[in-house]
C-alpha cells in the first residue's frame, strides 16, 4: 500500500493582519513618529526665535539703559564748565515776575522792534566756543538759517527739550542720538541779534513750554 505524502497547508501569510490588534499598533506607530516629528520642529523653531529675542532683547536693553540713565541726568552747561568764569550772559529768559532789570535785559532789538528772549544768549569773551549737549537725547531738528542762526533742536527722555541756536560747524544730524556733554557744534554770530555778537541761544522747553534755563543752571 502506498504511502500518502502528508501535506501541510502553507500558513496564510496575511493572517497576521486580521489579528485585533495590528491595525491599532500600526496607528500607534504612525502617531508616535509624528508626534516627534512634530517635538523636533517645534525645538527648532524654538531655538531660532530664541536666538532672535536674545539679539533683540540685547539691544532693547541697550536702549532702556540709555533712556534710563537719560532720565535720571541733571541738566548742565551746554559748553565746557572751563569756560564758566569767562562766560557772559548777555540776554536773560524774559520772565514776567523778573524785575525791571532782568526784563529789560531780556528784550531783544531788531530794526527797532522789540521782542522777548525764550532763552539766554550767552558769551566767552565774544569768541567761538564748543557746544555741548546739556543732557542725552535725539536731535529731532536741525535749522539752517543764517539769519537768525543754525539751531539743533534735541528731545530728551524726561520730557525736555533744549535748542541751541547761532551755530554752525554742526556735528550731528537729525535721528542722531546724543549723550550728555556730547559736542554738537561751535558757535557764530547772525543777523538778527548782531549786538550780541559771536554767542550761543540756549532754550529749555519743558512738556512744549519754554522755561528759565536759569532754574536749572547757575549761570
């Protein structure tokens, strides 16, 4: 009697996949490799922006340092403090309350016409001197007019405001920042207060209204 060849049914190579829990485990996996991919770009966008706020938050800092040390400066002489025993005032800040004096003092004559002085003209042996920055700013304006003579305009943290005008050899330009004692330009003569001579006209604003440069300064 022949011996029948016994023959075993090859396994089902998809068997597998109709196991319950083969299709979640592939989900899973897909899910897991997303979600690193997901971690990785975040990190990376991360680590960008970080390098992005430290270059910017730098030179943020840098200015806060600035504006703050601005705001803590005492106004001083727009010029070097050498000069203070040569200087003249020769035109004083027309104040109302001032006596007769003082007032007098602070009219200016042009063609015979009178009008009031919103600073101090002031004087180094009628020679040019250096003008200096009274206090850290930004030079918002710069006025070139011979006649009345250049003014550089700076606006300062605390709000203040000085002008410096009968300059010329002007250093800085608008946009510019300044620091206190910085040199700005020298000064000149002009048309419309010759008497004065070779001078500087120095004026304080304070919230946009002039005041007494001499409340600050001992001149």
């Amino acid at each position: 009697m022949r011996e029948e060849k016994q023959i075993k049914a090859s396994p089902n190579k998809n068997g597998w996949q109709k196991k319950p829990w083969f299709w979640p485990s592939v989900y899973a996996a897909i899910a897991v490799v997303l979600i690193g991919l997901i971690f990785s770009y975040n990190a990376l966008i991360g680590d960008e922006e970080e390098t992005e706020v430290v270059q910017d938050g730098t030179a943020s800092e840098d200015s806060t340092v600035i504006e703050t040390n601005a705001r803590t400066e005492n106004l001083k002489y727009p010029f070097s403090e050498e000069a203070l025993d040569s200087l003249e005032v020769l035109q004083d800040f027309y104040d109302v309350t001032a006596d007769a004096e003082t007032r007098e003092k602070a009219l200016l004559v042009f063609n015979q016409t009178f009008s009031t002085s919103s600073g101090v003209s002031l004087s180094v042996n009628n020679e040019p001197f250096e003008v200096l920055a009274a206090m850290s700013g930004e030079v918002t304006e710069v006025k070139l007019d011979e006649f009345t003579g250049n003014e550089i305009v700076l606006t300062h943290p605390n709000g203040m405001e000085t002008r410096y005008s009968s300059v010329s050899d002007i250093l800085v330009k608008q946009g510019d920042k300044v620091t206190q004692g910085q040199p700005l330009a020298t000064t000149i003569e002009n048309e419309w207060n010759p008497t004065a001579g070779i001078h500087l006209h120095f004026q304080v604003l304070q919230d946009g209204e002039h005041v007494n440069p001499r409340n600050f300064l001992a001149f």
